[in-house]
C-alpha cells in the first residue's frame, strides 16, 4: 500500500471515530509540540472536580465502597471513566 494511502485511512478513520464523540465532550488539542499530555484531563474543563476525584482514585477498594454506600452512583461512576476515556481518545495522534 503506497504510504499515502495508509495516511489518507488513518486520516478517514480519525475523523470518523471524533465525528462520533459528543460535542459537549470535545476538547481542544495540545500543541503537537506538547509531549506530555497527563494533565490535559485535569486542565480541560470536561471533567468537573467530582469527576476527576473518581477516576483520579485507584484504590478499587475506596471506589467500591463508595458505591456501596451511596456516595457515588454507579452512572456518575460509568460517565466519569467514559469521559475520561474520551479525553484519551481525543490525544491519540494518528502516525504521521
């Protein structure tokens, strides 16, 4: 496959899959020279603080008794990780 080609799918199927991603649930890019990109869920503005308290906890167990108690419900759980996920997604850079 001619090396235009590939990029014009890679291209095509990145614009598909961004196409598919809310629009209250975009971001803005980092500058391509912006290598690391660990803080952009935290300085966004997607995530509200609740948000990034949830997925920002990486003891399961903490995360499981909150739900067990109440204190987190499993929707607002599920959507913070999907948002989350979605932020990953956006930072994916196709290969040039």
């Amino acid at each position: 496959m001619p090396e235009q080609d590939w990029k014009a799918l890679c291209a095509a199927r990145k614009q598909r899959q961004l196409e598919q991603i809310p629009k209250e649930w975009t971001i803005t890019p980092p500058p391509d020279t912006q290598r690391n990109v660990l803080d952009v869920p935290r300085t966004c503005g997607l995530l509200t603080a609740r948000e990034l308290e949830i997925t920002d906890t990486v003891n399961v167990d903490i995360l499981l008794d909150k739900l067990r108690t109440g204190q987190w419900s499993s929707v607002e759980v599920t959507t913070a990780f999907y948002k989350r996920a979605i932020i990953a997604q956006q930072l994916v850079r196709p290969t040039p």
